[in-house]
C-alpha cells in the first residue's frame, strides 16, 4: 500500500536511528523493483522500502535524506515506474 512522504520519510527515520550509525552510514534510493534493488546492492541484514503515492513522491523523498540528511546514494535515477523507496546500512559487503 502506497504511503505519503510524510509517513515514508517518518518509518526511514525511524528505522534509522534503530539501525544506528548516523545518516552517512546509511544508502538510500528509489525503484520499481525494492528487493531485486537491494540484492544487487547486497542489502542482506538492515533494509526497509515503502511504497511511494508516486514516482516523484519517491523523488522529493530521496532527495531528502540523499541532500538534506546526507545519506549515500544519488538522485535522478529509476524512471517514471520508481515507486520504491528503499534504504540499507551500508556494511563491508555491500555495494556502495
């Protein structure tokens, strides 16, 4: 189920901070397909993804925690089906 930026921006906050280690130790990015994403980043242990009302929802969201939190990761990326927004600590294994 779709949620709005608020709720979204709220649960990876959430998730976070439970996670530990500051925003810089986190990645975050938007796609169509969450859990395909995150194996290819390697994700295996803390990661979460939300469904976004939109594609540039997903956007608006990313850019956030990417240029306001400073978390790794990039924007301008996933197309017009980039619904997922996802993020993971980032861990020796994973990539980036």
């Amino acid at each position: 189920m779709a949620k709005s930026k608020q709720e979204i921006i709220a649960d990876i906050n959430s998730f976070i901070k439970k996670g530990g280690g500051g925003y810089r130790a986190w990645y975050v990015g938007i796609t169509s397909g969450a859990k395909a994403r995150l194996a290819e980043h390697k994700a295996k242990v803390w990661w979460i993804f939300k469904t976004a009302i939109s594609s540039q929802v997903a956007r608006e969201i990313e850019d956030h925690f990417v240029n306001s939190c400073k978390t790794d990761g990039g924007t301008g990326g996933g197309d017009e089906t980039a619904t997922k927004v996802y993020a993971y600590k980032k861990a020796p294994h994973t990539d980036p």
